[in-house]
C-alpha cells in the first residue's frame, strides 16, 4: 500500500515531476522505421507532450513540437521536404532540430530581416536502432542508446507490434516483475478461457529477485521445475525503467501521459535450420486491436491479457487501497528504487541503467533463459515436435490482429505455414490437450 503522494510520483509523467524528470533521462522506442514507408509524419503524445514525428525525404528523422511557431498550426499535416518539415498554413520550414530555416513570406519581402534565426520549436533527437525509433526527451548530454545485443541476431524474422493501452504506464511495468500472473492469468485462466478446464497449472513454490545494472529479474520454481532450470538460475528480465525482456522478445511501456501507454513489442524467431542465410529487407511494424467488434476486450491472446488486466487496475492503479502480499517482493523493490532514483536525480546523480562509454555499448547482454532455444538453429521437425515451438514457429501468440501480410512474410522466412492464433475458437471445438 502507498499513500496518494507515493502514488502520484510513481505515475505521473509530464515534465517538472519526479518521475517525469527520470523517465526523460532514458532512451524510449516509439515507433517503428517501417511506418514511415507509408506515412511521412506521425503526430504522437510523449509523456504528455504533444510532438509529431517525420521523415524527411533526405531520410533525416525528426520529433519536433506539434504546433507551429507562427500561429500554432498542427505540424502533423505539414509537408516533408528536403531538409525538415513545412507547415501547411504558411510555410514556415524547421529541421530536426527544431530550428526555423523559411518563412517564406518574410524572407521574399524583407529578406535581411532574418526573421526565421529568431524563431526554433521544441525538438528531441531521433535514432534508429533495432528497426525501431527511439528518442530522448531528457537533458543533455544523452546517455548513449543501448545496443541490446538481441538488436544483432542473424537469421530471424523479427516483428514490432504497438498499441495504445488507457492506462497508467507504471502498473503496465510491475507486470514486468510479477511471476505468478504467468501461471494465473495464462495458464489457469487462459485454460479455463480455451476448454472450460479448471485443472490447475505447476503452481509456484519459491520466487526470488535480485538486481543487476539494467534492472531487476525474477526466478521462480513451480511444481515441474528445480533449481537447475534457468527458470531458478538465470529468470526473466524487468528491463530498466520501462522494459521486459522474454529472451525472444523484448516489451516497453512508454507513457503517453498519466493515463495512456504505448505499448511495444519486438518479436524476434529464428529461422529453422536450412533456411540460412535469411536477411529481413525490412521488419514489418503492426497495430494490434484492443477490442473485439461487441467492444469487449480481447482475451485470446497473451499480452491482450495482460493489458485487460492492466486496464482492469483502473486508468491510475490506486495504491492507497491494495494489500501486497508475499508475490509482490518485486514490486516493492522496483517502487523503492524507482523512489530512490528520483531522489538521486534530483541531487544531480547518473540515473541507474545509463550507458555512456561507447566501448561498453556493444550488443550489451541481458540474462536469457533457453538462450539455446532461441538463437540455436532447430530443424522443422524438432520444432514441430514441441508444442511451445510449434506455436512460436507457426503463430503469433503474444497479440491478436497479426495482418495477413505480415504473417506471409513470417511464412516466407520460416518456410512453414503460418496461421492466426485462435485458441479460444479453436478449443470450443476441440478438447484440451
Ligand atoms: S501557422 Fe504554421 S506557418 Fe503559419
Ligand atoms: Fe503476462
């Protein structure tokens, strides 16, 4: 349980709070590089601040104040060019660092006036690093952005699924700590979902959680699993500040504002043996639906759990009202921390997670169970053969929505076919297996 004030700091985002003022020290990825095959600009809302995202046509991204210098016109309908982005209304240009290069009026009649050099909007910097954009929106100079090495495996397919989720982005995060929701939420309750079947899943018997300088992971042992699993010696990753880290894939939770979250998944699977080598020309980017078409929430899907669970907290979790218990050791550490960081930024300390020597920034390694599983080549039938793979190999189990396109191009790399994941229809039919 927090108090009201504990509770604001962890979730409020815009710029001047606590948390604000960290989350602005780190990296966040916002988009994919694919969206702007189709689109030029992308008007997007960043922890509370409304800024448009583009791609001029030199390729030079830019993520730039929405509205216009000259009389607040939206930059999301301006047109790229060049160099920069042109307001519709009147022409004024800015590059990507929020400087003003025309005013097209002012410089044709008065030209030595120079009226434009006064003028800049807000900017923050753009890269491109895993098929992903990210910016930084903190003071400089920027951490660098860090090169996980999943960023450089070879021979997958990879995938970058958004969506928008209304709620707070910090109760998306202690998902990122919570083991047993994995054997409630998807085991148990996705059964009885699927089947009808209220067997019970290996329960969780020991849990534990330790820190390390990217953030936190959790352990666990169940009833089918012992202490030499990496389940007990290696765990899954709560990524600093705002990740999850699965081994095959990566999750962030970006605030949009204190109510809204944008959510981001970037999928990677391996080839099967025999189809080396595979290069992806591009990594397609999606949108997964929250709703079904009577407007309840999708539940068929892994992370489509999680995010009702998370909107089912309320917009901002209460925290004056919970009662934590002996599962929520992890959270009450990543809370401490999170409080313990504001305070230190505050007082002018690095911020934990940040990387800044360039030698260290080399495909930085995260702890990974079943690296093997995941980055060895496996044959069709080895992967055929174990139900987990099968589904990796052959779905997309983590969001509904996966666009035919991009599951003939997962098809294409794999050499296999690749079906929607439909659990819930397919298990009305069928008996459980
Ligand atoms: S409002 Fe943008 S050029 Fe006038
Ligand atoms: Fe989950």
């Amino acid at each position: 349980m927090l108090s009201e004030e504990k509770n604001r700091q962890l979730t409020q985002v815009s710029a001047g709070t606590p948390m604000g003022e960290l989350l602005r020290r780190y990296w966040m990825p916002i988009a994919g590089v694919s969206e702007f095959d189709s689109r030029a600009t992308k008007p997007m809302r960043l922890m509370g601040e409304e800024l448009v995202l583009y791609k001029d046509l030199s390729g030079t991204y830019g993520l730039v104040d929405r509205r216009c210098a000259h009389r607040r016109a939206d930059l999301a309908y301006g047109m790229v060019e060049k160099c920069g982005l042109r307001c519709n209304y009147h022409g004024w240009a800015f590059n990507e660092t929020g400087k003003c290069i025309e005013q097209p009026f002012e410089d044709t009649a008065f030209p030595g006036r120079n009226a434009k050099d006064r003028v800049t909007i807000k900017s923050y910097p753009v890269e491109v690093k895993g098929g992903l954009l990210w910016t930084y929106m903190g003071p400089k100079p920027a951490p660098l952005l860090p090169d996980w090495e999943a960023f450089s495996w070879d021979n997958g397919f990879t995938q970058i699924v958004i969506s928008e989720l209304p709620c707070n982005w910090f109760q998306c995060q202690e998902n990122s700590i919570d083991p047993v929701h994995f054997e409630w939420m998807h085991e148990n309750w996705g059964k009885r979902l699927r089947t009808g079947d209220m067997s019970r899943n290996p329960a969780h018997l020991k849990l534990d959680f330790d820190e390390f300088d990217y953030g936190f992971t959790y352990r666990r042992i169940r009833e089918d699993s012992g202490e030499n699993d990496d389940a007990w010696t290696i765990g899954r990753v709560c990524l600093w500040p705002c990740g999850f880290f699965l081994g095959e894939h990566f999750e962030w939770r970006v605030p949009i504002d204190d109510e809204n979250t944008l959510s981001i998944t970037w999928k990677y699977t391996r080839v099967p043996a025999g189809r080396e080598p595979y290069v992806q020309k591009s990594i397609p980017t999606w949108h997964g639906p929250l709703h079904n078409p009577d407007g309840s929430w999708i539940d068929t899907h892994v992370m489509n759990q999680d995010f009702l669970a998370w909107v089912g907290q309320g917009r901002i979790a209460d925290r004056t009202q919970e009662h934590l218990g002996a599962s929520d050791r992890g959270i009450v550490a990543i809370r401490r921390r999170f409080f313990e960081e504001m305070e230190s930024i505050a007082a002018g300390g690095e911020p934990k997670g940040t990387i800044r020597d360039p030698a260290r920034n080399v495909r930085v390694p995260l702890p990974m169970m079943d690296r093997h599983k995941v980055l060895e080549p496996m044959t069709v039938d080895e992967i055929m053969s174990d139900r987990r793979t099968q589904l990796f190999y052959t779905t997309y189990i983590f969001q509904a929505g996966q666009p035919d396109w991009v599951r003939k191009e997962m098809s294409d790399a794999m050499g296999l076919e690749v079906v929607e994941f439909d659990g819930i229809v397919k298990a009305r039919t069928a008996k459980a297996d």
